[in-house]
C-alpha cells in the first residue's frame, strides 16, 4: 500500500495544536475531503467510531455526501493520533513535537490503497492545519 508523508512546522505552541486537534468538530476544516463529522460519546480517545461525511459534490470514486467511519486507534496527549478511515481502508498517524518559540512540527504519514488519496494528500491536510491554527504568527 502506498505511504505519503509530510511535514510542516506550526506558528502555534503545542497546547494550542492539541486543543484544535483534540476537537473532532475541527477535522473537517483540515482533514480533505471530510465535510462533516459525528463523534461517538467517547470523543478522540482509542476505540471511538466517529461517522465522517464526504464532500457535497460527487467524485470519480465516491457518491455525493457519502458516510464512512472514521476508528480513533490510537492516542498519546500532546504527541500522537492514530487513526483509520475504515470505508477507504486509509490510515493516518499524526505526530507533534515542540519546537521551539512557540512553535509546533507536525508529521502526517498517509498509507491508502492506489488511487484512494493523491500523493499531496498529507501535505495538502497540514497546509490547511497551518492556516487554521496561527496564535504564536505574531511573536
């Protein structure tokens, strides 16, 4: 299965990103193609199924407002998500480290079938992270 990655340093501190990223309400302004999302009760905490919503408009591979499930499998506060969006069997591990002056790297590793995702997929995904999440642009 074909593997993509990214990397991309936020002008946020690390709090700043967790607590974007800990929201699940939030996924569909940095995750492509999610337009909308329903978490379980559990939230982002491993084992939670969250129903996702596709984009509006149709695509080659997929119908208009579609609805997979998106499998939190892993979480590690402050430093990792893990997770699977079961429908297109794509798999996500989202890494965060300090850096310094209030600012946050980010690595996205992407494994999805051919043809599932683009090659800039994840790199697409952090330039979206990037816009939304700006508290430290100003330090």
């Amino acid at each position: 299965m074909p593997r993509y990655a990214a990397e991309r340093t936020l002008l946020a501190p690390l709090e700043d990103v967790w607590a974007f990223l800990a929201e699940p309400y939030n996924l569909p302004d940095w995750w492509p193609g999610v337009s909308g999302v329903e978490p379980d009760r559990r939230g982002l905490a491993p084992g939670a199924r969250w129903k996702v919503l596709g984009p509006n408009e149709p695509t080659l591979l997929h119908k208009p407002d579609a609805a997979g499930t998106l499998l939190v499998l892993e979480v590690v506060p402050m430093s990792r998500i893990a997770f699977q969006v079961v429908s297109q069997r794509v798999d996500a591990e989202l890494d965060l480290q300090e850096a310094e002056d209030d600012r946050t790297t980010v690595s996205l590793v992407v494994d999805a079938p051919f043809l599932a995702i683009r090659r800039t997929f994840p790199g697409n995904a952090l330039a979206r992270l990037y816009e939304l999440v700006q508290t430290a642009a100003d330090a």
